[in-house]
C-alpha cells in the first residue's frame, strides 16, 4: 500500500500533467545553472517546455532582461540549435550576444511591423521542433494568444520567452513563470580597471506550484554566478558568492 508521502508526491505529478507541465525524465532533466533560482521550479528544474514571460517598467530593465534572457539562450542552445527573436523595435545589438556565450549567427533576427505580426510568428516558429527557444518582444499578451502558445510549446518542447515592454497593459496569462530583471552596479576586482560583470536583481513573480524568490545574479564570464538571496519570509539569505554550473 502507498504511504501518504507517496500519495502526495503522485497527486503534484497529476496536478502538474493536467497544467500542461511535464515531469521531467532522467534523460532531460538536466539544470541549465541557475543555482537555487532553479530549486523554485517543480522538481528543482528550469522548465524549457513553457513560457516564460518577462515584465519591464524602464528601458533599462528591458536591456537588463535582455541580458538576462542571453545567459539563459547559452544553455539551451549549448547542443547547436538556433533560436528566433521577433520584435516591432528592437533595440538588442546582436554582437552583444558573444559577452553571454551566444553565437549571433545562430539568432535569427525577424523584425515586424506590427505586434499581431510577431505573435502569429512566435507561434509557429514554437512549432518548429529543431529550435531552442523562441523570443518576442511585446507590449501586450492576452490570455487567449498565451494559452496558444502554450500549446505550441506543449506540442514541440522549445522554450518561450515573452519580453512584455508595457508593465502598464498587465493582464493574466497562463505563462509559467513570471519574471522581472532589474540592473544592478557592477562590481570590479580589487585593483581591476574597467567594468565588472553584468549583475541583476532577478525577482522571480510567478511560477506555477513553485516558490517565487527573489535573487541577485551576475554573468561571470562562463555562467551565471549567485551573489546573494534575498531574504525570504522562511528568514534565510545569504552572501556567499557560489559559482554555478
């Protein structure tokens, strides 16, 4: 007989399946290094089979989440897949790509005139199995066109990332995760001319049957590097930088 542990864990794994999320096998569930921001997702795994939507207030956040969604691009397509990025105004300098370990070649760049335009596109490129991921930038997304590409990501397994540049035109969607990235001051090595790596606040709003946070994280060359938790309601936090993956 099924002890009540068992009994649990097996009803979070049907919840889950009938949220569109699914568990992960021994093959695929690989972290992707994001430490413990990862342990907030069911099942302590970044979940590439979803959408991702990323909120900003200010110019500068949406140049940080750019930056932030890079780092993320160098480990799904680490295996030689290529990713599409739709926008009505884009603003990302490709080149820049090659600071977070991604090849700008391997993007390919769809600029549109309208936002109906590039959220028809995300959803078929979602479709396209051999991607890794798909981004858009939009101002706006309804419940209705985040339910279709859920299904499309559902259907193909490529990761959605949804870049919303208008925090005033919230509403609900059905996205896994909710983002928001925020710049933070770099800091140099003792001694060191220059500038430092990049680092964000990363607050992590939404995530399905997972534990929001909040974190702060810097691109440390090779990989996301923890600098610090922010102190959660269970009091805990830490200052420890840990290199991670």
């Amino acid at each position: 007989m099924e002890t009540k542990s068992e009994l649990v864990r097996k009803l979070q794994q049907d919840i889950l399946m009938w949220q569109g999320l699914q568990p992960a096998s021994a093959a695929c569930a690989e972290r992707i290094g994001l430490g413990a921001i990862e342990d907030a997702f069911p099942g302590g795994v970044f979940p590439k089979r979803a959408i991702h939507e990323f909120i900003t207030i200010f110019p500068e956040d949406a140049a940080a989440s750019d930056g932030f969604i890079a780092g993320l691009l160098a480990a799904l397509m680490k295996d030689g897949a290529a990713c599409v990025w739709i926008s009505t105004a884009r603003r990302l300098f490709p080149a820049a790509l090659s600071a977070f370990n991604v090849a700008p070649e391997r993007i390919i760049f769809m600029d549109v005139s309208t936002e109906k335009d590039a959220l028809w596109i995300m959803e078929e490129a979602l479709r396209c199995e051999g991607l890794a991921a798909v981004v858009a930038e939009v101002d706006a997304l309804s419940i209705i066109e985040s339910r279709r590409l859920q299904l499309a990501v559902e259907e193909s397994g490529v990761t959605g990332f949804i870049l919303r540049k208008d925090a005033r035109r919230m509403a609900s969607t059905i996205a896994t995760a909710r983002w928001q990235i925020s710049p933070l001051p770099s800091v140099l090595e003792e001694g060191m001319p220059g500038l430092g790596f990049p680092r964000w606040q990363v607050n992590l709003l939404k995530v399905r049957n997972g534990l929001p946070g909040s974190w702060i994280m810097e691109w440390a060359d090779t990989g996301f590097l923890e600098v610090k938790r922010v102190l959660q309601q269970d009091g805990w936090s830490t200052d420890e930088n840990r290199q991670i993956g």
